[in-house]
C-alpha cells in the first residue's frame, strides 16, 4: 500500500496524492527528500516522546490561526522546559521556506514537531541533553476524502479515560500520544471510527483525535475544558457561536445528554468540522443535505470558523 493510502474512515483519513512521495521536510533548517529525512536514535522525541508539535493547514497561501498554534507551541515548550531556539518570525520564516521549496499554496497539511533535542544517553533527564531543540516541518498535500462530510463519522465510547491535570495535563500537545491510540485501537475493533473518551467521572472529554460538540434545542455543548487540548478550532468554534449569536457552553454533560442531541459534530485543524453519524450505534440527527450529513447549526457554524479563519490567516511577512 502506498504511504498515503487511506487505510481507515477517521477524521484524519484523506486523499492520497502522488507529490508527497518525494515531499521535501525541514529537519533543523536543512531540506532533505522524504525517504532521507531523519533524526538521531537518541532524539528525545524518538526516546522518550519527549516534545511538542502542532498540526498547521495551508489556505491559499496563508497558514490558519497561526498565532494561536505558536501560542500554544510555545507554553508547551515553556511547561517542559524545551528552549525552542528560534523567534517566532523566524520558525515562521523557516515554514514558509519549506513550503516555497515544494511549491505549495493550497490543500496543505504542516506537521511542525519540536523535540528536547538529542541525548547523550537514552534517558529521561533533561540534564542528559546535548546540544539545541530538533525541529522538524512535514507539509503534505492533504484533503479529507469526499464522502467523509456526507456519510459522517460513527463514534464508540471507550473505556480508556482522559487523564486530569494531576496525571498528565490534557493542554499540552506533547510527542506523546499513547493514551488517545489505545482509545484510537479499541473504537477500531469496535468498528466506529473514532473513539469518544470520558473523564475519570464519567462526562464527555473529547474524541482521540479531535474535538466533540453537541447541539441540543438550539444550543452547542462542548466539554468544560479540563480534560481536553485547547483546540484552536474547538475555540473558533465558541467565538463564532457567540458571533451568530447561538448559545454555545463549555460544561460536563454525559452520554445520556448525547444520545438525545439533535446534531453532533467533531473539531479539528485538518477536517475542521466533521458531522457525527452515531455514537455507540445510536444516530445522531438527520442532516439536510446529500453531500453533507451535518444540521443546520454545523453548517452555521463552519461558514462562521471559515471567516474568522479567513480574518486571522497569516502569509509571508511583508
């Protein structure tokens, strides 16, 4: 199967597309073609998963919310302690390198990744850390496959619980993804595409992947926030509700609440916002269009997240 093949029907899944197969990608500065494009065995991030990264969509030219992904890259790289080494202006001069280079301006998807950097040995200290930060930019031609908004995506609610800030805060965006694949693998076998995870009370947290919001009586819910990843489209999501005027809450509510909702759509960078089919085999809504299963409001809400995307989008520095 080729590298980009669709090999499941989640939100990330896309289309495949030829020119990724000799991509260029920016490890530390430097452009190498994809098959030689690499980092040390003793990278922190290969070791430990020890960074943080963000996931960067490229609209005609412009990056989306930018600000806020470097905003959120940056106090996850101050919570670890990670020196980024590089300004703000000029990580953002070192993406829009990279996607010159592979002459990109559309219908791309950025995988920006910063590692605590290499290690004298393989072990967790920061202390054992020689030299700077890794940073590695993967832009990829990326759409979501077509029949994804149309057909919607089934969820399962798995037993595998979003940690609190006690254990491990769900706001940092770190190399370490261990607890959403056990939920990704076990929403897999049962046959849905995504996983929706609880809370260690038991209310709705997120979905492995991306965001989750539920629509009730003209109103859009969305988890209270301790349990989740500030998501940047999760937020352009409560800001254009407040624009449109439509009541929009971050609160606990549970499966009971999502069973009955009349829409239910997931958040993220790559897909934006997806309509969800079913939750555990009960469905969710109807839609109101052939090509779109999502409702009324999710269809509201999206051309709204598009504005204010459209408003902030970032190019080159003039």
């Amino acid at each position: 199967m080729p590298q980009d093949a669709p090999a499941s029907a989640g939100t990330q899944d896309y289309l495949g597309d030829p020119r990724n197969d000799s991509v260029l990608i920016s490890v530390n500065g430097a452009l190498a073609q994809r098959a030689e494009a690499k980092v040390s065995v003793f990278d922190s991030g290969f070791v430990l998963g020890d960074g943080v990264w963000e996931g960067l969509r490229l609209v005609d030219g412009r990056f989306a919310f930018l600000d806020r992904h470097f905003d959120r890259l940056w106090d996850g790289a101050k919570m670890l302690r990670i020196d980024i080494g590089l300004s703000r202006e000029a990580l953002k001069a070192r993406l829009f390198n990279v996607i010159d280079a592979n002459g990109m301006t559309d219908g791309v998807h950025v995988r920006l990744m910063v590692t605590r950097g290499v290690k004298r040995s393989p072990y967790q200290d920061p202390r054992l850390t020689i030299g700077a930060a890794t940073i590695v930019i993967i832009p990829e031609w990326k759409q979501p496959l077509p029949g994804m908004f149309a057909r919607g995506v089934r969820l399962f609610t798995v037993h595998i619980r979003r940690t609190g800030p006690a254990e491990q805060d769900q706001k940092l965006n770190s190399h370490s993804k261990l607890n959403c694949i056990l939920a990704c693998i076990q929403a897999m076998e049962a046959g849905a595409d995504e996983a929706l995870m609880l809370d260690d009370r038991g209310f709705v947290a997120t979905c492995n992947s991306t965001h989750f919001f539920i629509v009730r009586k003209g109103e859009v819910w969305t988890s209270a926030g301790g349990y989740c990843l500030g998501g940047i489209t999760r937020r352009a999501v409560l800001e254009a509700a407040r624009r449109e005027g439509i009541p929009a809450f971050e609160k606990d509510f549970s499966l009971f609440d999502v069973y009955g909702a009349d829409e239910a759509f997931t958040t993220g960078t790559f897909a934006g916002l997806v309509p969800v089919a079913s939750v555990d085999g009960r469905t969710i809504g109807e839609g109101v269009a052939p090509d779109d299963r999502s409702g009324p409001i999710t269809r509201r809400l999206r051309a709204a997240v598009k504005a204010l995307e459209a408003e902030e989008a970032q190019g080159r520095a003039p």
